[in-house]
C-alpha cells in the first residue's frame, strides 16, 4: 500500500530587502511633499499619478517595484507581467504611535505589497504585519497539538524591507510604538 500527502492551495508571500540608499530619498520626499497629519492613509487617488510630483517615488516604482512583481509572477507562475496592461495603486501610510490596522484584505486587486521606507524598529516598537491563514475555520475543532499549522505569521518590518502577497490574504498589523512607520503599500490590478 502506498500513500502520499501532498500540499494543496498554498500561499505564496514573498519577502525582500533594499539597502537603506535606495528608499532614503524617496522616504524623504513622501515626507516633504505629503500631509500626514491626520495620522493615517494618504491619498485616494494613486501616488503615481500626475497629480502628484514625486520623481524619486516614481523612479523607485519603475526601477524596482515592478521589478519585485515581476520577480514574484515568473516565480510562481513562470510568467512575465505586462506592465502595461496592469494598473497600480500606491498610497503612503505614516504610523506614529498607537497605530494599528485590523484584519483586512485588499478587495479587487490580485496582488498586494508592502514597502517600508522608514521604520523605527526594536524589539518594543512592535507593528508586526500578521498573515492570517486564508483557509477559514480551518483550525476548527483542533486541539492544541494540531493547532500550531494554523497559527498567524508575524513578521517585524524594517527599513527597506518589503513584502508581496497575493490580495485575497487576510492581515493586520499589530500596536507600533514608536515615532515613525512610512510605508507604501502597492496594489496590483491585472488587466490581462
Ligand atoms: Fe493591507
């Protein structure tokens, strides 16, 4: 008799890293150029368009955000995007303390991602971005030998890092403590 497990429907994050050279001029110029003071999102309309004049931003799109969604799509699907039949969306987001964002996805895109330009980080500041298994009620009546395949995947960000997931995964971040989180997150919409 022969049997087999096989790992059915995973999901796939990636995570990365830039040198701290490449996102210090755009996280000074989303500081000089954007209002943060409501403490919060910034932007309905995307950061990349023309209504806004953000050169270092949309240099380090082009150069480097795409490229990382490249990365991920030839990866996993063996598949070159074309950039020009997708859409983006970037807003900025900058976390000072208190800050926290409950459990959410990210409706109509396919893929999501993370940029963090500025994060003040120690092992207080907190502000863990946490994955949430996106299989609902799959830890339904396991007892707590079985339960650690379900549990949540934190991951403590800092300057530079990024991550990209696909959109449909729940997640939240948790209490940050410090004075300063910049990030960027990014949607991606595919048109073909
Ligand atoms: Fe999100």
């Amino acid at each position: 008799m022969r049997t087999e497990i096989k790992t059915l429907f995973p999901t796939e994050v990636m995570f990365g890293s830039f040198n701290e050279e490449l996102v210090t001029p755009v996280a000074q110029e989303l500081l000089s150029n954007l209002d943060f003071s409501s403490g919060g999102d910034v932007s309905d309309i995307s950061l990349l368009g023309n209504e806004h004049n953000l050169p270092e931003l949309k240099k380090f799109f082009n150069n480097y955000v795409v490229e990382k969604f490249n990365e991920y799509t030839e990866k996993l699907f063996d598949h070159k995007l074309n950039i020009n039949k997708c859409k983006f969306k970037a807003w900025s987001v900058n976390g000072a303390s208190d800050y926290n964002l409950g459990f959410h996805n990210h409706s109509g895109a396919q893929l999501s991602a993370v940029f963090y330009f500025l994060v003040e980080h120690s092992n207080r500041t907190g502000g863990k971005i946490r994955f949430h298994d996106p299989r609902f009620n799959a830890n339904r009546g396991m007892t707590e030998p079985f339960k650690f395949r379900h549990d949540d995947v934190e991951f403590l960000p800092r300057t530079g890092d990024f991550v990209i997931f696909p959109s449909y995964l729940y997640h939240s971040v948790s209490p940050f403590n410090g004075n300063i989180r910049l990030i960027l997150p990014v949607d991606m919409f595919m048109d073909a």
